[in-house]
C-alpha cells in the first residue's frame, strides 16, 4: 500500500535524522573532549591543584591544546596531573616549557596553562612529565594590590601635605634640618615610591593596552608574580614611609631638630619634587584604572574581547573602584589636614 | 489475562492507590515478559511509532523552538548583570538539554500521545475490540500494549533529540536579537559547557519518560471498566498520571546522578 | 480439512460466575453436539453474554467445567489455548470491528494470524469470498464507521467466519436489525452452516430467528436454564417464563 510505505519511509526519515543529530552532538562534545582525536599523555606534578578536575582544559599559547585525563596524589606534598595533549601541538610544547594551573575566571573551570619553553629543547614525547610552576593566587595578589595602594593614598597624602609646608612655610626653614640620615631616608624611601607607581602605572597602562586581563594577569605567572612582588614591595615601603611621615607630622621634636642643616635644603627639595611625582604618577594609574573600569561597566566590546568572565571582571572592578576611591579621599583628606590644627601650629609657631 | 479490570479490594482512596499501583506493577511485567518472549507485531509498532512519534513532531518542534527562545530571552538581563552575555548560549543549552527538552517533551507527548493510547484502547475494550482479538487467539496485549509501550519508549527520546536541536535555534535566534552572534561562536559557547555527563542522564531519563507515558496510559486504558463514560476517563487519567510519573522520574534521576557523578 | 470426531464439541458442567457477589450464572450445564445449531433464549440480563464469555474463556468462571474439542480449558496453557481459540468463531453482540481497519483490514487481520500459511492470493480470494456472501464486498474498502448496522453486524460475521471455524458463538445476530434484515442473518447463519459444516451456539431474544435457526433452544432466566427443547416442544411448554418468549 503507497501510503503505508510513504509513512514507513517518513519514520525511517525521522528516526535517522534523530540519531545523525545525536551522534553529531556526542562527536562534538567528544572532540571537545579530545576523545576522537589522537593524543599523547604527558604529567605534571604540583603540590595544589586548586580544584583542577579531570576534564578540564590544556592551554598552550591561549589554545585549547588538551584535557586534563588524570589526577593522583603521589603524596603530601605531590599531585600528579595527567594531560592528554592532541597529537599535532606535541612538536611546538618543547621540553622545558612550564605547566601551571590558571582559571578560566574567578568563577570558571581551571585550565592547565603551558607555558612555552625554549626552542633549543627538544619537543615533547609521551610519558614526559613538564616543569610545574605553583600558581599565584589571583585573590590574593589583588587583595595586597588594594592594602598597597591604601596605603599609598594615605602616604602619598602626607607627602603632599609636608612638601606643601615645606614650600609654603618659610618659617620652617629657618629651624632646618638637621638630621641628614633621616633625610636620607625620606629620599630614599620617596625614590622607591615613585619607581612602584612606575611599576603600578605600567601594569595598568598594559592592562589597558587590552593584552587582555586574562591573558595577562591570570595565564603570564611571571607577570603574576612581579605584580605580586611590587604589591608586596609597595605594602613594607609605603609603611615605612607612613612611619616617617606621621612621625614629621606629630611635629615630635623630630621637626625642631630636623631642619637646621641648610646644605640639605637642597636634598628636601628634590625629594620633594620625587613625591610630587610619584603623587602625579599616581593620579594617572587611577586615571587609566578608572578607565578601564568605565569601560568594564560600560559593557562596550572590552568585556566581550577581553574579559569572557563576568565575575573575574566584576572584581578587578571593584578593586579598581576601590583603589580610585583611596586616591581620592587621600586627596581630600590631605586637604583636610592643611586646614588642620597641625597647620596652625605651624602658623602660630612661625607667629612666634 | 482475562481480567476485564475488576480491581476491587479494600475501599478507601489510599488503598485504592496501592491496588493501582500493584496492577500496574503486574501490567508492566506482563508487557516486559511479552515483549521478549513473543515475535514482535513490527507492522504495527512502525504505525504506532510513526502516529506517536513523527506526528508529534510539529507540536513538539513548535514548543522547543518557543522554549528555547524565551529562555535565552529571559536569562539574557540575568546575565547582562553579570557581564556574562557569552555564557548565555551555555547555559540555555544545558538547561534544555538537561531537563527542559527532555521534560518538556515528555509532558506535550503525555498529553498528546498518552491521551491518544488512553482513549483508543478503552474505546476498544468498551466495545469488545479487545475481546474480539482475544476470542480469536490474537493475543491483543501484544499486539495492543506492547507495541504502544515500545513506540513510546522509543520515540520519546528521538523526539526529545529534535526539542532540544529546535530549541537550540530558538536560543540562537534569542542571542541574535541583541547580539550579532555567528552559528558556529554560538556553537562553540554552547557546545563548551555540554558535557557527556549532561548527555548521558538525560538521554536515559527519555527512555524511562517514554517508557513511562506507554505503560501508564496504556495500563489506564487497556482496564477500563466504566462503559462509554470510562473512555473519557481513561484519556484523562492518563495524561495526569503519566504527567505526574514524568516529573517523579525526573526527580529520581537528578537524584540518581548526583549520586552516581 | 479433516475433522475429529468428537461427541460433544462443547461441554460445561456447573458453571458459576458471579460479579461483586452477585450471581450472574448459577450451575449452568450443557453440551453441543457436532453439526447442532443450540439456540439459548433469555431476558435482556439474564447473562447470556457472560455465558458466551465464559465458554470461550474471555471471562473466567468462578467455578464449574468448561471442555471444547474434548480439551479442558483450564488445564490449557496459554499458547495451545490460543490455538483452540482459533477454531472459534464469535461474533459479538456489538460486531466490535477494529474501528481503526478498514472492513479488509479487519478480515487480514484475523487471516494474517492464524495458524495456517496463507498465500496473500489466497487471503485476498478468502476474504473477497466471505465478504461476497454476506453481500459487502462493494464495502470492502469502508471503514467500520461508514458502515449501517446491519452491514456492521454481517461485517461481524465475515470476520468470525473467515478462518472457518468448527464453532460459530452468535451473540445476538439480529437484535436491534428491522425484520427484513433479521430474517436475511438469520438465512445467512443457516446457509454458513450448512456450507461449512459448523456447530453454532446463539444467543438471543429474538425469536423469529431463533424458530429460523435452532436444532434444539435453552432458555436461560436469571442464570440458569429453566427448559430445554425444540421450537415446538418449547411453545407448548406451560411455565410462564418460557411463554413469555412466545407472547408476540
Ligand atoms: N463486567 C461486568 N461487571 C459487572 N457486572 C457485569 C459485567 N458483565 C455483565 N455483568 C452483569 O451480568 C448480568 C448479565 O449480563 P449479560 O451481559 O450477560 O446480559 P445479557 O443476557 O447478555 O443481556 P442483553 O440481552 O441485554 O445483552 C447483568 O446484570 C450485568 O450487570
Ligand atoms: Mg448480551
């Protein structure tokens, strides 16, 4: 009978469709999953694995390159990380390249990220086990960025504030200083100020270049960690500096004995120009970090360029905004303190 | 077998339930048992399937693309939050594929399917189909309810297969109504956070769905006993309880995969 | 075909069946020879479907025997009981066609699953045979729904008769049908009698066709038998219960 054939043949239609479109997805989830494809089994030994699961992904150069196949713990202290890396990027991961463990976000999946060795390496093979590289705790590292530029704002307030008496109060002078290791000191520690908001304001000049926050600052550990270290830096010097500045500023003896020395009249001076350019070179780091966190509000193109992960976004938001809203009530807070009972001291000194 | 539904015993909603439940726990051995032992009615499993099956299609196929659609247009703000529009292919995805396709599915095939099977075979018993065949040595359950079971289990999730395709270009058209989003970046996104331990439970659950809605509206309708009256019931019954089975699955599954993953 | 020989081709013994307690057949006896015609006459309600039922094991009787082509029914497993039911024809009181076949689909159906290999030229010979008897072969292709009643009640009995089978169970064959028609099924079961040579039980209240059709008539009131006799022998019967069938 046609018309039971012509059924029969649209169910056997139906059907088929059904189960090409089934396997088409189980090949697609499966060659995400590097199941179908060739690979080779390389290893990887860390001492935290942050949450890494099997299945995650191998990053080289930002390209999916693999999976994670399988983890075991070798003991304590040693994790050991199976990597099933396809066949056809095997010839550029050269021997010394380093194995870390990134994110794919604050919120995302962990990825294994190679970094490339050198080409005088010969390439890997399988069973090879790659260099590991623990992983820099993106949290913290902005958690010490936050304390640092805190502190900053507040030292760099002070700063302003003497070098303004400094300039204006000509009474002052004529009690000067006389405390040249002190002095030493304040230049020293200005210097290094300056050279951090150096460092501060190139890293966000390169953020701002859209390297791409994930790119840089969660996949480059090396730009990782020296962010680390100047944040860390930036805490101990910045508390030193606030030592010394409160220090001048409580007026303690300190200031009577400390501007008697005319030859260092100089020294003040430059060191006082080394602040204000720290301060201004602080104000351009917020600047462009103000920025960029515009343009992450804004939504427009960076995030979907840069920053595929909301949350990661959301947070270096926050600290940006955070790290903004330090500079500026360092700002007003410097302004206060002109207007402040110290200043009359001064003034009711220079009275005198 | 010649048991023309008079499943009397203790009265009281409850145990009225439980006697359901027993008959139907019968039933389905019986469908289990002759399904394997005897030669299948094949002729008659393709007509079945073809009714249940392809000619749910557009139903089921309207519904998907509809679902998939409000679905992305619906989390889209959530995710705007966020700052997260990329993700939103990912997760409508694994949402329809984990439970809004095959549920989905499920539901519109209890209803247009499950109602079908319930008035058709209670229609026959109240007019002595049924009896016509098995007078006759044709063993109507064979031919009846285990053709009907099996087309269901079977279709379910083919039918399930096409929801979830269909809503998949639902909620690209969703991406696409605020974003300019290519089919294959939408892929991508999608395909990323589908993994096989999204496919497997799901793919199972649509088998026991279908298996479900079969044995359920055929057991409603293969037992009714209330004359003209009993068809109307047993098309409704089916659609409720095979509805309800639906969903106490789906729970059982989730559960299962928790457990299992 | 060759045929046994049996003495009786049916035989219950005490049969009982009662639904919810309440009785429906009490103590029901009876054979049917080979070749015989039995017309069991009763009230609407009196439980001749169920007996009819009974016999053929649609229904399960709560007690008593049940033997056809000398086999016990209960001792039968349910395929050699399968193959015995297929050497019985029924024809129910409702024709119960599959609505969702075509009237040669309905006779297929049947042809397709007996025991017998049929070639599909000899199906189609056999089911054109039957359905030209019975005057419906211009219907062949109709579905059961664009069928009148009384096509729908021969249609019935094409589909019990086309596996020919040794026994015919009529429920109600004219009941509801205008005098004409009755009179031609009741023509129509005497002639498929005597070309196929089968045994008959028919079940009735009707009596223009049980005087057309019977070799010997039961009447059955309230579940049990209350006479047993020919037409003639029934009509001079003075018990009010058996007169009542021969008032009008
Ligand atoms: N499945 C059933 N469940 C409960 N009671 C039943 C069932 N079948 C029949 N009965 C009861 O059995 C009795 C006999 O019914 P039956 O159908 O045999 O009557 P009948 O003699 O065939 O009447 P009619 O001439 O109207 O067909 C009736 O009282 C009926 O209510
Ligand atoms: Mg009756």
């Amino acid at each position: 009978m046609p018309a039971k054939t012509k059924h029969r043949m649209i169910l056997g239609m139906f059907v088929f469709l059904g189960i090409v479109i089934f396997s088409v997805t189980i090949y697609l989830i499966g060659t995400k999953q590097n199941l179908f494809t060739p690979n080779v089994k390389i290893f990887a030994v860390f001492t935290d694995v942050f949450g890494l699961t099997v299945g995650n992904n191998v990053r080289f150069c930002g390209i999916d390159v693999g999976t994670v196949s399988d983890i075991k713990i070798l003991s304590e202290k040693n994790v050991k990380v199976e990597l099933s890396i396809k066949t056809d990027a095997i010839p550029y991961i050269h021997k010394n390249s380093i194995a870390t463990i990134g994110s794919e976000g604050l919120m995302g999946n962990k990825t294994i990220i190679i970094i490339p060795g050198t080409l005088e390496e010969r390439s890997l093979q399988g069973g090879d086990t790659l260099l590991a590289s623990q992983p820099v705790n993106i949290d913290e590292v902005l958690l010490e960025l936050k304390t640092s530029t805190h502190n900053i704002s507040v030292v760099s307030n002070n700063l302003i504030d003497i070098t303004r008496r400094i300039r204006n109060g000509e009474g002052i002078f004529g009690m000067l200083f006389t405390d040249s290791e002190l002095t030493g000191n304040i230049d020293r520690v200005s210097q290094n100020a300056n050279m951090i908001t150096k460092n501060l304001n190139d890293i966000s000049a390169r953020v701002k270049n859209g390297e791409g926050i994930l790119g840089k600052l969660l996949a480059d550990t090396v730009f990782s960690h020296e962010l680390n270290k100047t944040s860390k830096n930036f805490i101990e010097i910045s508390e030193n500096l606030e030592g010394i500045t409160d220090k001048i500023n409580r007026g303690e003896g300190v200031f009577g004995k400390l501007f008697t020395d005319t030859s260092l009249t100089h020294n003040i001076y430059v060191t006082s120009q080394h602040l204000q350019t720290s301060t201004e070179d602080l104000q351009v780091v917020s600047r462009n970090l103000l920025e960029i966190t515009e343009k992450i509000n804004s939504g427009s193109g960076l995030i979907n360029k840069l920053l595929t992960d909301s949350a990661f976004a959301g947070s270096v938001d926050t600290t940006f905004s955070r790290l903004n809203k330090g500079i500026v009530s360092a700002t007003e807070t410097s302004e206060a303190i002109k207007k402040s009972r110290m200043l009359r001291l001064f003034s009711k000194k220079n009275n005198k | 077998m010649a048991d023309n539904g008079n499943h009397s015993g203790p009265s009281g909603k409850l145990a009225d339930f439980f006697t359901d439940l027993g008959n139907l726990t019968g039933f389905t051995a019986d469908v289990i048992r002759k399904a394997l032992k005897k030669k299948p009615e094949f002729i008659e499993f393709l007509r079945q399937s073809y009714l249940a099956g392809y000619r749910s299609l557009p139903l089921v196929g309207i519904t998907a693309f509809i679902m998939g659609l409000v679905l992305t247009l619906q989390m889209r703000p959530v995710m705007a939050d966020l700052g997260a529009e990329a993700w939103l292919p990912g997760m409508v995805i694994v949402a329809i594929v984990r439970e809004i396709g095959p549920v989905i599915t499920a539901l519109i095939f209890a209803g247009r399917v499950a109602s079908g099977f319930g008035a058709e075979l209670s229609s026959m018993r109240v007019t002595e189909q049924i009896d016509a065949m098995e007078v006759s040595g044709i063993d109507p359950f064979k031919y009846l309810v285990v053709t009907r079971v099996l087309a269901a289990t079977l279709m379910v999730p083919v039918l399930v297969i096409y929801s979830d395709a269909i809503s998949f270009l639902g909620s690209f058209l969703g991406v696409n109504i605020q974003d300019a989003v290519s089919f294959p970046l939408f892929l991508r996104n999608a395909f990323n956070s589908l993994h096989f331990y999204d496919i497997v439970p799901a793919t199972v659950k649509t088998f026991l769905f279908g298996f479900a809605i079969g044995i359920i509206s055929c057991y409603k309708g293969y037992y009714t006993n209330k004359g003209t009256a009993g068809v109307g019931i047993a098309a409704n019954s089916s659609v409720v309880a095979s509805s309800l089975a639906v969903f106490v699955i789906d729970l059982l599954v989730v559960q299962l995969t928790e457990l299992m993953l | 075909m060759e045929r046994e020989i049996f003495t009786s081709i049916i035989r219950v013994e005490h049969l009982y069946k009662s639904f919810n307690g309440e009785p429906v057949l009490q103590d029901i006896s009876f054979t049917l020879a080979p070749g015989e015609n039995l017309i069991i006459l009763g009230k609407s309600g009196a439980g001749k479907s169920v007996l009819l039922k009974c016999i053929t094991g649609l229904l399960e009787p709560d007690s008593g025997k049940r033997v056809l082509f000398n086999q016990l029914l209960d001792e039968l497993d349910e395929d050699s009981l399968n193959v015995l039911k297929k050497r019985i024809g029924f024809v129910f009181q409702g024709s119960a066609l599959y609505d969702s076949m075509s009237l040669r689909e309905n006779l297929m159906f049947h042809l397709n699953r007996s025991s017998i290999r049929f070639t599909a030229r000899d199906k189609d010979a056999r089911v054109e045979e039957i359905l030209d008897k019975l005057g419906l072969l211009n219907a062949i292709d109709k579905m059961p729904a664009e069928l009148s009643g009384g096509m729908r009640k021969r249609a019935g009995l094409a589909r019990a008769l086309v596996l020919r089978p040794e026994i015919i169970l009529y429920d109600e064959p004219t009941t509801g049908l205008d005098p004409a028609t009755s009179r031609e099924i009741s023509e129509l079961i005497l002639r498929i009698q005597r070309i196929y040579q089968t045994s008959s039980v028919i079940v009735t209240h009707d009596m223009s066709c049980a005087r057309a059709t019977s070799n010997r008539m039961l009447i059955l009131e309230k579940g049990s038998f209350i006479a047993e006799g020919t037409y003639a022998n029934l009509r001079d019967n003075p018990v009010k219960a058996v007169q009542d069938f021969f008032i009008n």
